[in-house]
C-alpha cells in the first residue's frame, strides 16, 4: 500500500514537472517567433536602420552577455535555502539601430571638449529590467518618451508606398498580359505598428552593473507561482556623465545627467538620448538545485531516486549537449534552451506510470 501510494505522488508530481517544463517551451517559443517577425518587418521597413538579431551559442557575444549576466549577480541577492539560485539566460538578441547610436555618440562627442572632466563622459555597460510587452518600442526608440521624431526618421512613407504598388490585371492596352495596371496594397507598417501597439517605457528607470535588479528582489526571495516566468534584461550602453546622489540633500551644482543611490547602486539616467540599448537578455529565475520547478510531495527511497530521474531527463529536453554536469556553477548553467516547435506537443503526454 504505502509503495503503491508513493508511486501515485510520483506519478503526479512528473505530471507536474512535465507540466511546468511544457508551459515554460510554450512561453519561450511565443516570444522568440514573435520577436522573428518583428525582426523580419523591423529590417525590411526601415531598410536596415534598424535590425533585431538572435544570435546562436556559438556567437562570441551570445557567450559574453550570458558570461555578464552570471559573473555580474548581485553579492547574496540569491539567499541560501531560498527557491531560486541564479540567472538561466534563454535567448540573447542583438539590437542594431543606426538612428539610437548616432544620437549616443554626438551626445559623447559633444562632451569631449578640451575643458571637460573626464568622469563626465563616462560610458557605462548596464543592465535594466525590461516588461516584455515594450520590448518592440525599445528597438526602434529607445526610450524615448516622444517616438515622432525617430519614427520620421525611420520610416520613410514615400518609399513604403512605392513598395507596396504590385502589377495588377492585364488590360485591353495590355496585350498579352504585359504593362497592366498598378495595384496599391495597404499601407500598413508592421513594425511601426507593433512599436505603436506597445507598451510605453518607464523613465528615469533603473540601470545597475548587476544582472539582478532590485526590482527582481521580492521574487528572488519569496518564489511564486510567476516568479519562474520568462523576463527581459536589456545590456545598454550609458553616458552616465555628471552624477547627484540621491541620498544626498545638496541641490548644488550644475544640473546632473543621472541620479545614483548609494544604497541600491543603481542609476537613473535622466536623459533618454544617453541610452543606447544593445542586447536584450531572455532569462528565468534558475531554481536552487535542491529544489524541483514545483512543489511536490514528499518522497524517500526508490520513489525519489525515480523522480530525480525524470526531473534531470526534462532538463535534458532543453538541453544541446545533454543535462549540465554536475559541479557546474548554479548561477551560470550550462543548459541552452533549446525549444523545437515539437518539444511543446511532446510535453503534452502523459508520462508512463512507473
């Protein structure tokens, strides 16, 4: 009796884990297949101006900013014994947006006057949580409060118009079926569309040289249900310039281009022309590695040897080279999320009964 109903808990929970593993597949290929087609809109409408790229493992700057994300984990941000245990980095896009990177560099250029302190063209690499209904808007205007003027400049109307004219139907003038008439398709721009549809963009916001942001924190520590989800970590490139801290009460002084708390180190650039997004980081909160992906019952001897099992074979789904090795460092795994358009209906089944 007491077998049988510990291999009915087992049973449940790898449903659960299965679960779990399936949702989490579903979350990672909604995002990515809608950011590709983004991606392919972004490129064509503003010929080139303004590109999203995926980059693969293999790319050195895939390695770089999974590298920074790990190594750069806030000092005990992770408590011991609690349910997460570092940063799990899914996907890494590249951002290329000629309009954003002239306007950062003649606002760098513009400092670099003879007279000038140094320390106020200093350009920082930092992170900053991104909601990921904004993650369009950001491409293609960083965070710019009034998109308009960039909007102008990368769209350009006439030439979206003349690429929408198709050939038509042939026409009595038209012998044969050469020189028809002209055809004009709608004028929707997609990528402007979806920049317009999205989220707007807190700012000032923070930007700290931690992966793991303050505003992670409370989930970090206390896990939930949407604490595992899918989030978006821009790597940006900040003038951070003249600098006021917070904490400090004097107001003297030339106006500063950005506000640092001594205690949460983060800044708040206040001017959105000194950020320069580059790359944006899918990551999960990585679960500790005492812990499963959910809550499950408790279980000794052959029946927790048999779930530990199936738990390292569904991290093996996601994996390229198979599961991490064991010793591997917690806050950096191994694991690339891999998710094939097959993996979701996979996880669908049911497990076998042990």
């Amino acid at each position: 009796g007491s077998v049988v109903a510990a291999e009915r808990r087992a049973a449940q929970c790898r449903e659960r884990v299965a679960e779990a593993e399936r949702l989490k597949a579903i979350d990672v290929l909604e995002l990515r297949n809608r950011l590709a087609a983004f991606a392919l809109h972004c490129d064509h409408e503003t010929r080139g101006a303004a590109r999203l790229r995926r980059l693969t493992p293999r790319d050195a700057q895939y390695a770089r900013c999974r590298r920074a994300a790990a190594e750069n984990a806030r000092r005990g941000f992770f408590a011991g014994g609690g349910p997460f245990a570092g940063l799990d980095v899914v996907d890494v896009f590249k951002i290329e947006n000629r309009c954003l990177l002239d306007a950062f560099q003649r606002e760098v250029e513009r400092r670099k006057t003879p007279r000038s302190d140094e320390k106020k063209i200093a350009v920082k690499g930092l992170f900053c949580d991104v909601p990921a209904a904004s993650v369009e808007r950001l491409v293609l205007y960083g965070l710019r409060g009034d998109a308009a003027p960039l909007e102008r400049t990368l769209f350009d109307d006439a030439w979206l118009a003349d690429q929408s004219r198709t050939p038509g139907a042939p026409t009595a003038a038209s012998p044969g079926g050469f020189g028809g008439t002209v055809e004009r398709k709608p004028t929707e721009v997609k990528a402007r569309r979806a920049a317009r549809d999205a989220a707007s963009l807190e700012f000032p916001r923070a930007f700290s040289r931690y992966s793991t942001l303050e505003s992670v924190r409370g989930d970090a520590r206390k896990g939930g249900e949407r604490a595992g989800r899918l989030r978006v970590l821009a790597l940006c490139r900040v003038l951070v310039g003249a600098v006021r801290v917070e904490e400090d009460a004097s107001t003297d002084g030339p106006e500063p281009d950005a506000l640092y708390s001594s205690v949460r180190e983060e800044y708040r650039p206040l001017k959105p022309e000194n950020v320069l997004p580059e790359f944006l980081l899918l990551y999960r909160l990585a679960p500790a590695k005492d812990k499963t992906h959910v809550d499950a019952p408790a279980l000794s001897g052959g029946a927790a040897l048999a779930l530990d099992g199936v738990a390292r074979q569904a991290a093996g789904l996601f994996a390229e080279d198979g599961p991490a090795a064991a010793g591997d460092d917690a806050a950096f795994p191994r694991c690339e999320h891999k998710a094939p358009l097959a993996l979701a209906a996979a996880l669908t089944e049911a497990p076998k009964q042990p």
